[in-house]
C-alpha cells in the first residue's frame, strides 16, 4: 500500500495536468438542454430563453452546464456565436429530429431536456416533433408559451400527446394551467405555473430619462415589441386624438421593428399603414417610431421614463405577453385588452383593461389616468408588487427547482454569491449621514437619520475597506463617525433620531437608547480595530468618543444593549489592551450567566423568557467574553444557548429567523412569518464566530444556508437582495418582499456578504478545488 501511494505521488503532477486538459470539472456538471430559438434570431421566445438561461448561470455556480439546441428552418439560417449553442434542429427537416435525439440519448451526461414551445415552430414537421419527444429517452420538462381554449379533437388529440410524454410542464399563467386541466383533462398536479420573468430596474427618474431621450416635457404613452398586424397599433392612433384633445404633451411612442417573418412576407405594409392613420388623423407631433431592435438596456429606460403603457393586441387567446411583465416590472401604469394575462395581474386596482379594438374606452382609460395622478401611483405600486416575484432573479430559482425535481435530485444547488455592490448604500447617503428609509430603492430625506443606521453603516464601510483598500470608501467612513459624534453628547450619552434638517428629535425623550448607544460603542470599537490601516485622525476620533461613552455603559442592562457593547470592547481589545477592557467584558458577561441560569429549563436554553430581534448577537457576545477572559462558564452558555437558537430558526434547508410579528415567547408557538434581513445578518455573523472558535463545519453550513436565504433560500423563494440596486429588501412576509430598500435591511445585507467572503465567497474555486481532489483520487486509485 505504502509503495502504492508513492508510485500516486510520483505521477500526481502528470495525473492533474491530464485532468485539467480533458476538462473533466465540466463533464461532472449534469447537462441541461434547452431546445428553443435563440438570438441572433429576434423573437420573443429566443429573447425570453436567453433571460433565463442568464438568469439560472447568474444564480447558481457549478451546479448544472446549460447547453442550447437553437430550433431554425428553411428560412431562418443563423450563425450562433454563443458557444453554449451545442446543437441546431431543423424544424424544416424531419431526419434532424431523429439526429438530435439519438445524440441527447447517447450523451450520459445530458440529464433532462426542455422544449421552448410554440406551436408554429414546429408546424411544418408536426409528426416528427411527436415522434421526437418519444424517442427521447431523458426527463422532459416542457414550456408552454401559448395555451388554447376549446380546441378541436385533431388539435386536442396533438396537445394530449405532449402532455401524456411530459414529465413536468411549465405554464405562465394560473389561467393557462385551468384551461389545460379543464379543456386537456391533465392533472394539475404535473402543472408548474412560473410566470414570464421580467427585468429588476434601478427606477430612475421620468423626467431624467425622458431629457436625456429627447422627450422634455412630454408625457409618454408607449407600446413595443416586433410589429405585426396582431399587436392592433391603430386602435391607439384612433383613440389619440381624444387624449390630445384634453393632454397636448402627449407623446406616443411605437418601439420596434417589424418582426422578420412579417417582413418576409408583407414588407412593411402594416408600419406605412399606420403612418398613414397618423397623417389622415393629423398625429404627426404625437406619435414617434422607434424602428429597430432595441437593445435591453436602452428598452428598459424607454419603459422607464413611459407614464402609460397600452397594450392593444387583439388576440383573446394570447396567453401571456412578455412586453406587458416588462412595461409591469419598468413601473409603467399599463391599460391593456383583457387577454388571461392582463385580467390576472391587473385586478385589484393595479391598471385598467378595455375592451378589444375600442378605441374609445381606450381614449377615456388614458384620460382617466392621466388626469388622476394619486391613481395612477397606486396603480404602480400595486403593480410592482404583484410583479417582483417574477424577476428573472426568481423564475430561475422556480426553474432549478422544478429542474432538480424533474432529474429526480440528481442535481445539487449552490448559490452564486453575488458581486458586491455598494451603489444603493452610498445612494442613500448624503453628506451628514446615512438616511433612515426608503421608497423601493429612492431615498426618503423625510425619514431622516438614525445613529442605529449609521452605527451599522460603519461597521459595514469598515469591514469593505479592511478587505478591499478602496480608497473611496474612506469618505463613507468619515461621514458615519462624523454622524456618530454628532450624536454624542459632551457627557457621552447618545441620541438616536436626527431629522432632515440636523435637529435632534423629540422622539429620543420616548425611547430607551441602551440599544442604540450599545451600537455605536460596537460601531467605534469595530473601527478602532483597524486604525492601523486608516487614516491616523480616524482612529483617534473614534477612541476620544469610545472613552466619553465607556464608563456610562456600566448602567446597561438591557440584553442587547449589553451584547453590542461586549463586541465593542472585543474588537477594542484587538487594537487596545487595558484592563478596564476585561472589567467591563466581565461585568457584562456576569449579567449575562446569571440571567441565563435564571430563565433556562430543558427545553429553553435562554436568557430570557423570549426571543425576539437579533437574537444571534446574545450568545455570540457571551462567547467573545469567553476569548477575552478564557472562562469556560461562557463559552459552555454561548454553545448552548446558540445551538438551542439554531434547532429554533433552522430546518434541515433553510433558515427562518423570530417574526417581528409578535415574538416567540417561551412555552408558546413561534409566528411563522415576518422575517427581517438585519436578523438573518446577525445570524450570520455569529456563525462565523462559533465556526472560528469551534471548529465545527456544522456552523459553516448553517452560515451558507443562511446566506441563501437572501438569494431565494427562504419560504417564498424569491430574492430578497437586489442585484440591479445594491439593496436589500425590507422584509419577508408570509406572501410577499417588502419592496423597500432601506438604510437597515441594505447595510444588514452588505455585512453578512462582507462576512461570507472568506469563507465561500469563491465558490468556483472551492467547488474546482472539491472536485479536482475527488478526480485525483480516483486516478491516483488505478496504481
């Protein structure tokens, strides 16, 4: 055996070489193939396919290799320069539906197929198509774009086909999926409703946008998609002249070209049609077209800076529309024709539907909005919160759910963590401090400023700069001391509520500080404990305010309160070593045991009769005191009582932190919803300490799976950190994320990302490490 290893040993060197060329880490990625059209050809499923596969490579790391089979015919020839496009079909062709099933079944690592499907791609060949998807002999996943009411037995009979070799079927709509069930005779049960997904959007200004495109001044009614005849443009044209009538500024705007296989066909009959409407109804300074493939980026502003969008197509049946979730998502008032999709989402004071082709309900619908600005508001508002959990960032948490369901959980998930970004945090930040709120992701000056926020708001800027160096972040940290100080008094006593105009408030006369001023001694020792790479001034402002504030903390007794300040002490004592440090850290931890032994019984290991907020940062701060001190009394208490927090929040999966919708109290059941970000942080870096401390990779998985939560982790399965902005949503209740984006939930957020990072912050490189010492040992075995 000993000769064995060496000869291992010996050829290690040549063995890692070989598996690094042959590129084995991929072969390990279970295959996933996407049979859809896709770009350069221009149609909405070949847009909505690239979304999502973007959106399943930006979620998730090293868990599955999506390749794309690119679905052309005799008349759409493209070339694909993305190199995940492994296959062509001719839909043209029926031997190419033959070819392309024999190399997915002989292919051992293409694990499921998923059909984009359109019945007019595949109209031309519909007999190999059925023939196709029974010889494939992967699970089958496929996704329904349109779905027909009361179809005939020879189409019912086709459909029924798909539906009896399917072994998961995907529908954007509730309705859609009713219509299946009731007109297909499916069981529901083998239906997954995901919606169309839609893009995140950082909500910028109208009038911003709307300079920047030319339109100052304007008020922006727009449409877009590839034209064609269905999309009913002229029902718009012939309802203007009333709108103008009552709202001269009025701008419509027709965004896109015509779709190719119009243009193939009719040229472009149906714009000059349309042009010649505008002139016969005198519409010249209303109505602009913007006559080409918009690229996403410049979509998404257009839909931005749009007051109201119409959406007029005249196809009852039409399922679902992509242009709609976008225009929904863009924070577009929409009025719409009632197709499924339309009456779905818009009920419930979130826009208007009228009726197909009459322009005269259109006329007063537009009026009505456009005269009545609170209503159009709420409409928006209603609107993006019914559409958010069908951010891209969602549906593919949805996909690789089903995805992994359909493989039999032959896949295992792992998170992408995503870059960090600071772009909200210092949107939020003006040159006195960090304000307390929001309104989605625009900063609410009227909310003024809390030393909570700010406190917070340093450690975090802090903790960036000690792993990046960045030199602008060192701005961000002088503000928030500078808040700090502020809201320190001469005698060192804090306040914590700061109006827009810098005057101290009235409502710190109301409130018990102990908690806030703990934060900020936490804050200024966090600070301390990297002086040495800061500006000199820096660190002695922050021990001038540490020590004006030291000497009241030993009248804390609030449990909290007494744990900020412990962590302030700790990080302190990195910097600083003094023996009122260990006087104080003693003092506070004696508090600690005794109201722990005070309230513990078996199964309520606690400090207290209850857990409500931050309740992580209690055990942690208990087994800090027991690194300062080495007493082993309060590092026995913190591992328990943290383990009796972790059976409490954590399942086998995911994390579920105390609801702040009444607490959980001893004795009694915990409320099940109402999650906060801060709390799920606090989590996170108490994780990280017993995982330092302990050794013990249990803490380590917790930290991930908590981590996860933010990312879709949770019970809703929607993200609750914003990738487009930077910020962090405000809450997760029981059916849906507190859009806001506050100065708490967004700097909570910043700390647990800050955190995670040395531990799995590259998950390309641990899971490449992970797997290339499996490949070597299973190599060197053949010595």
């Amino acid at each position: 055996m000993k000769n064995r290893k060496n000869a291992g040993d010996k050829y290690k060197p040549l063995i890692i070489e070989q598996v690094v060329k042959d590129n084995d880490i991929n072969r390990l990625l279970p295959e996933i193939t996407v049979i859809t059209t896709y770009p350069p050809r221009q149609c909405g499923i070949a847009t909505y396919s690239e979304d999502l596969i973007k959106a399943l490579n930006n979620q998730y790391v090293d868990s599955f290799s999506i390749k794309i089979c690119a679905l052309e015919n005799k008349n759409e020839k493209h070339t694909y320069t993305n190199p995940d496009v492994k296959y062509t079909l001719d839909t043209s062709q029926p031997e190419s539906y033959t070819k392309l099933a024999k190399t997915l079944n002989e292919d051992a690592n293409v694990k499921i197929v998923m059909i984009q499907h359109e019945f007019g791609l595949f109209v031309e060949t519909n007999d190999a198509f059925n023939t196709f998807i029974d010889e494939i002999e992967k699970p089958l996943t496929v996704v329904f774009h349109t779905v027909l009411p009361n179809p005939n037995e020879a189409f019912k009979a086709n459909v029924q086909h798909i539906l009896n070799r399917v072994d998961s079927l995907i529908v954007m709509t509730n309705n859609a999926a009713d219509i299946l069930v009731r007109d297909y005779i499916i069981d529901r049960n083998l239906i997954t409703v995901i919606p169309h997904g839609t893009h995140l959007v950082p909500h910028r200004e109208k009038n911003e946008l709307k300079e920047k495109y030319g339109f100052k001044g304007k008020t922006i009614l727009s449409t877009f998609g590839l034209l064609s005849s269905g999309k009913s443009i002229e029902t718009t044209l012939e309802a203007l002249p009333e709108v103008v009538a009552q709202n001269p500024d009025v701008l419509f705007l027709i965004i896109g070209k015509t779709h190719p296989t119009v243009f193939l066909h009719e040229g472009e009959s149906y714009r000059n049609s349309l042009i010649q409407k505008i002139n016969e109804l005198n519409l010249q300074d209303n109505v602009t077209f913007i006559n080409k493939y918009v690229p996403l980026n410049e979509l998404l502003e257009y839909l931005q800076m749009t007051d109201i969008y119409l959406f007029t197509s005249k196809d009852p049946n039409q399922a679902v529309s992509g242009t709609f979730s976008y225009a929904l998502s863009c924070g577009c008032a929409i009025v719409s024709t009632p197709i499924p999709h339309a009456q779905e989402v818009l009920a419930g004071e979130t826009g208007i539907t009228f009726d197909f082709g009459d322009s005269n309900q259109l006329a007063k619908s537009i009026n009505r909005l456009l005269e009545n600005d609170t209503l159009r508001q709420t409409m928006i508002l209603n609107g993006l919160h019914k559409i958010i959990h069908t951010a891209w960032e969602n549906s593919a948490v949805d996909h690789a759910h089903l995805i992994q369901k359909t493989m039999g959980n032959g896949m295992k998930l792992q998170y992408r963590n995503p870059k960090v970004n600071l772009n909200h945090i210092k949107n939020m930040t003006t040159d006195f401090g960090m304000l307390q709120f929001s309104k989605l992701n625009k900063p609410d000056p009227n909310s003024g400023y809390t030393l909570d926020d700010n406190a917070r708001a340093l450690i975090a800027m802090c903790q960036h700069y000690k792993q990046y160096r960045d030199d602008s972040v060192l701005q961000y940290i002088n503000t928030y001391l500078s808040f700090i100080e502020y809201c320190q008094s001469k005698d060192g006593r804090f306040f914590n509520y700061v109006d827009i105009d810098k005057k101290i408030t009235a409502q710190n006369n109301n409130e018990n500080l102990e908690d806030s001023s703990g934060r900020a001694m936490w804050a200024l020792g966090y600070l301390i404990s990297i002086a040495n790479i800061l500006p000199e001034e820096l660190g002695e402002r922050a021990e001038a305010a540490f020590h004006r504030s030291l000497s009241l903390t030993k009248n804390i007794y609030s449990t909290r309160a007494m744990a900020f300040v412990i962590k302030g002490l700790y990080y302190y004592n990195r910097r600083v070593k003094d023996e009122d440090t260990l006087i104080y850290i003693k003092l506070f931890a004696d508090r600690m045991v005794q109201m722990y032994r005070h309230e513990n019984e078996d199964n309520w290991q606690w400090f207290e009769s209850y857990l409500t907020y931050a309740n992580s940062l209690l055990p942690e701060a208990l087994l800090l005191c027991y690194t300062i001190t080495g007493d082993e009394t309060y590092r026995d208490i913190a591992r328990k009582t943290f383990d009796f927090l972790l059976d409490v929040i954590f399942d086998d999966h995911s994390i579920k932190v105390i609801s702040n919708d009444g607490w959980h109290f001893k004795g009694e059941e915990k409320n099940r919803y109402g999650e906060q970000p801060i709390d799920v942080a606090y989590t996170i870096l108490a994780l990280r300490k017993f995982h330092d401390i302990f050794k013990d990779e249990k803490y380590l998985s917790k930290m991930e799976m908590a981590f996860n939560w933010f990312l879709g982790n949770n019970h809703l399965q929607q993200i609750i950190y914003n990738p487009c902005t930077g910020g962090c949503f405000d809450g997760l209740e029981q059916h849906n994320v507190n859009l806001n984006q506050g100065a708490e939930s967004s700097i909570s957020y910043l700390m647990a990302r800050l955190t995670i990072t040395r531990y799995f912050g590259n998950p390309n490189e641990v899971y490449f490490r992970r797997k290339l010492k499996n490949i070597i040992t299973r190599h060197l075995e053949k010595f």
